[in-house]
C-alpha cells in the first residue's frame, strides 16, 4: 500500500526516542494551518520575529499562532539548515567558514528546511534576501539559488533601483519572481519608496515585481489602495504594518495610525487578488502576542 511522504516520516520515526526528534524536529507532522481567510492568503515575515535568536523558536511561534503562510528571511533559512553562524554583526562579508558551507552544502541544507516547513503545516511562499549596493554577483547568484532550492514562488528584497538593474539578469536565468521592497525614504532617487521608483524597476524585466508595504508607502504620503489597484498584477506580496502619514519610523500598534489595512484586506478579498498579505510586527512587544493580535486584526477585517 502507498503512502504519503509524512505517513512514511511518522513510520520512520516510530522507533525514534520522543527527545531526539524534538531536539532535531521541534514541529512535527502538523496538518497544514489555515491560511485563507475570505479568500485572502494571510501569513508573516519571520522579520517578525527577529528578537528571537533562535530560528528554531520562529518556527514553534508561528505554529503557536497559527500562521500559515511564511515569508523566510534568508538568514532564518540559513540558521535552519545548519549554516555556520556568522561572525560579528552588521552586514559584513561573511566568514570563511560560512562562504565554502554556501559554495558546498546549502542546496540540499534548504530543500531540508523546505520540508520542515510542509512538516509544521505552513506554506512558504516567499524568500526574503536582501541585497546592499556593494553586492557581488555570487552573492545574487546565490540568493537566487537558495530560492530555487526551497521551491518558493517568488523572492522580495529590501534594496536600491540601482541594484535592481543588475539583479534583472538573475531573475531571467533563473524565471523567479522578484517583489521589490518599499520604504518611505522619497528623497533618495535610488530608493525604492515612490510610484516611479517602483516603475523603474519594473521597467528591467518582465519578472520584476512589487512587495508593496502598506505602512511605509502611507508613511510615505501614498495611496496604497489606488496603487494596489492599479499595480495588483505585479504585486508578488504585500507587508502589513501601520505607521502614520508623512512620518517616517512611526511603527504603532494596528488602528492607531493612518494605514489603511482593513481596506486594503477587504480589496483583497472583493478583487480576488492572489496575493498574499503577510504580517511585519514592527512596534514595541512581545512577537507572538503582538502578531497573534495582527492575525486576528486581518480575521476579523476579512469576516
């Protein structure tokens, strides 16, 4: 008789001690967690959570709270797949030790993760890699394949118009989406924050897409739901924070700013746009009340 690849994993494991599988697999076997409510898709950015050192313990948390959809920053991907932690802080280059791990082992380190993640019942949908201006190719290469290698939809990035021209090459090769990341900075031409920042670097492939940010294109003065509107076609997710009009780093609890985040769910839901709207806890508190909180903010917009 056949079965499925989790029946075979629970088989697998039946002779396994209790404690050796949760040190190595600290979410087991979930059935998938709900993540359409109205018809609109509903997760979060592991940014979230960034406070926990510990991606293992992200993982635990979303299932806690029952997110299931993920958009996987790449460091959280490469702490789950076993990758040497990196020295220092800031955005250093990486150690040796970290550089031959990406060269030999991470394809097969990630589809792992992959699987841990269909194991937990959560859908991941998106890989979040971020790229400075003094990026290497390798290192967009490399983003690139560790995208490849979780099998997701599409990759977003927090970076520069400047870049985004270079990374359309990439994108090409490798016929992955690329949702570009919006902050509220409108002075810097090379940012990514107007309506004509993002039409420019559209404008480089037919695979460049928008990650559109609720909060910082209102911080910024926009109309996100005008430009939802006319964008939704290119829009590979959206990040749902508040923050206020015209104030840049305004992170406030949701309903206290000016972000029109139940409009922008409910259009969702009225166009039937599929796209997914993911969580980015950015105010003060504890991760997983406060995004718990966020969840049901966008349950009870889409009721």
């Amino acid at each position: 008789m056949a079965c499925t690849r989790r029946e075979f994993g629970r088989l697998a494991l039946a002779g396994v001690p209790a404690s050796i599988v949760r040190a190595r697999w600290p979410v087991v076997f979930q059935k998938p967690i709900p993540s359409r409510f109205g018809g609109v898709q509903v997760g979060a950015i592991t940014y979230s959570f960034r406070d926990m050192s510990n991606a293992e313990d992200i993982l635990k948390a979303m299932v806690q709270i029952g997110i299931g959809e993920v958009e996987l920053m790449s460091n959280h991907a490469e702490s789950l797949a076993g990758a040497p932690a990196r020295r220092g802080r800031g955005r250093g280059a990486p150690n040796p030790e970290l550089v031959e791990w990406r060269a030999s082992a991470a394809e097969p380190a990630f589809k792992g993760v992959r699987r841990r993640f269909d194991d937990a019942g959560i859908e991941l949908r998106l890989l979040c890699y971020n790229m400075s201006r003094n990026i290497t190719d390798e290192q967009i290469e490399y983003g690139f394949r560790m995208a490849k290698a979780l099998g997701v939809k599409a990759m977003s990035t927090s970076t520069q118009v400047s870049v985004a021209k270079r990374v359309a090459p990439f994108a090409e090769k490798h016929q992955l989406m690329v949702g570009y990341h919006g902050h509220s900075d409108v002075t810097d031409p090379d940012e990514v924050a107007t309506p004509e920042s993002f039409a420019a670097v559209t404008s480089f492939s037919k695979l460049h897409g928008i990650n559109l940010d609720v909060g910082h294109f209102t911080a910024a003065n926009f109309d996100a739901i005008a430009f939802l509107e006319a964008n939704h076609a290119r829009i590979t997710n959206l990040h749902l924070k508040d923050m206020r009009r015209g104030q840049s780093d305004s992170y406030v609890p949701w309903g206290e700013g000016d972000a029109p985040l139940a409009p922008v769910l409910r259009l969702l839901k009225e166009k039937r746009y599929d796209i997914p709207a993911n969580i980015e806890f950015e105010y003060r508190g504890d991760p997983v009340a406060e995004v718990a909180k966020c969840l049901q903010f966008c349950k009870d917009a889409l009721k």
